[in-house]
C-alpha cells in the first residue's frame, strides 16, 4: 500500500472508534473486547471484530463479516476512501455516515459526522447530522 493509503487507513480507524464508543458501539465487541480495523498488508483487509477474521472488503468477502448489509455498505465506502482518496461515503448504499438508521442519538451521530470531517473522509462543507435529518425528515425518509 501507498504511503497515503496507509494514512486514509488510519484516519478510518479512529473513526471506527469513535463509532465504537458512543451509542449501539457498532464495530465492538464486548464480548471479545475489541474494535474493528483495516490492516494493511498486499491487500486491504477488515479485521472483524466479532469473529476476529480477516474480511476482505469487497462483495465477495461478506460471508466473514457479522454485521448486516448498512454496516457492510460503510466498510465498502472506507476501503473505497481508503484506496482512491475519493469522496465514497454513501457510494454503497445505506446512506452511509449519514445514514438515520443505525439507532444512534443525534448527539452520537453528529460526533461520527464531526470525526468524518475532521479525518477528511467527509469534506469540509458537508452538511452536518442535523442539516441532513433535516433534510431526510423534510423528504419523508426519517
């Protein structure tokens, strides 16, 4: 991987632990107590943090993962981010860190949104948690 890819990847980590920590805690497991993470290596890979597996975070690799198909659509937009550097949040559907179905608060929402921006996986003028529910409640869809 590229020295850039590597930094993008660790910006992705510690925003999975920001969604780890707060609300649901998606990406931990208590039971196990660990966190989610891509590693490097020839290839990108997601440690899952239930099963301790290595994902390999392409469709074809979600028979390892033990989340659902939201969860699934955002590790897909981080590899995307983490390999191109692209805008890629919400490119695999769900709505990605402005999705108004994951069951968090729209404190800890807005926290993940924050961390999106300040890692740059959002941009700088992305609209805020509270500006896109909005949104999505002025168009039916929360």
């Amino acid at each position: 991987m590229k020295q850039e890819q590597i930094n993008r990847m660790n910006k992705v980590n510690e925003l999975i632990e920001v969604i780890a920590s707060i609300d649901r805690r998606f990406f931990y497991s208590k039971s196990k107590d660990r966190i989610g993470k891509f590693i490097e290596g020839k290839k990108l890979f997601f440690i899952d943090e239930y099963t301790g597996e290595k994902v390999y975070p392409y469709y074809s690799g979600r028979k390892k993962f033990s989340h659902g198909g939201t969860l699934w659509g955002l590790v897909n937009d981080f590899r995307e981010w983490i390999i191109t550097g692209k805008v890629s949040n919400g490119n695999n559907g769900y709505g990605g860190l402005y999705c108004p179905h994951w069951g968090y608060t729209a404190d800890g929402m807005a926290k993940v949104v924050m961390k999106g921006k300040e890692i740059g996986f959002l941009k700088d003028n992305a609209l805020s948690y509270e500006e896109m529910l909005k949104l999505f409640k002025e168009r039916g869809l929360a």
